[in-house]
C-alpha cells in the first residue's frame, strides 16, 4: 500500500521529536525535509491549501524489544497526514474525509479502508498497552 496508516501507541503519544529537540531544532528539520521533497506531498504529490506540506515521523517498532525507533521524516500533504494518524482524523470529525483519500490514494474500495483501519486499530490498541523506549538517535547525524 502507497498510504499506510501509522498510529502511534498512547503510551507514546507525548515523547515526540518535538518533545525530544528545540523548537529551533525541529524548525530547521521539517524545513530541511519540505526542501528535499520539493514541498510536493512524497507520497501523492499533493499540496494542502493552507500550507503545502507537513512534517511526519516515521517510526519502527520492536514489539519483542519494546523499541519505537525514528527512521525518518517524511513531507506530508494535510489530507496523507491525516491518514497516517486517522484515530485523530476520527475525533476531529474528518474520519469520513481521511478514509476516502486513504481509498483513493492505494486504488482500493472504502469498504477495504475501512477494514485495514480496522486492523491498525488492533494493534494500536495492543501497542498501547506497553510502553516503548523512544530511539531518535537518526537525528544525531
Ligand atoms: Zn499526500
């Protein structure tokens, strides 16, 4: 799937990169990251209205280790990166909209969104259960 969803667990929800650098810092790596991408959508080429593109943590998870470990940054249109994090998507009432960009952007029916959210859902709720040690050491190089 081009437009996976990425929820993280809720026992995670406030150890961010924000959290973890200065807002200096962390300015100067989403702007670094919107250059990279050509402030284009890296996964549907899109560009939100208000500002083009948004900044996402990508993360790995060793549920053995317990390890949630940063793998990138990735440039985000608004509607992708409302996908990525659709349990929000869903209390700010833009579920209906975020599931149809997840459908359009993989080709596949909302009926198959809905069940692959289904699924994320599942292990986001096992994930929250535990609590991950956050690896962001990709940012010291
Ligand atoms: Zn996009």
């Amino acid at each position: 799937m081009k437009l996976t969803i990425e929820l993280v667990p809720q026992t995670s929800w406030y150890s961010n990169v924000r959290s973890n650098v200065t807002q200096k810092e962390w300015d100067v790596l989403r702007r670094d990251s919107y250059k990279k991408a050509g402030h284009k959508c890296e996964i549907c080429s899109g560009v939100g209205p208000k500002h083009p593109v948004e900044c996402h943590e990508i993360w790995e998870y060793d549920d053995e280790a317990l390890t949630q470990t940063l793998t990138g940054l990735i440039s985000l249109c608004p509607n992708c990166h409302q996908v990525k994090h659709i349990g929000l998507a869903r209390i700010k009432g833009n579920y209906p909209k975020a599931l149809k960009h997840l459908a359009e952007v993989n080709g596949i029916t909302e009926e198959e969104a809905e069940k692959y959210v289904e699924e994320c859902f599942e292990i986001w709720q096992e994930r929250s259960e535990k609590k991950y040690t956050i690896d962001i050491t990709i940012l010291d190089k």
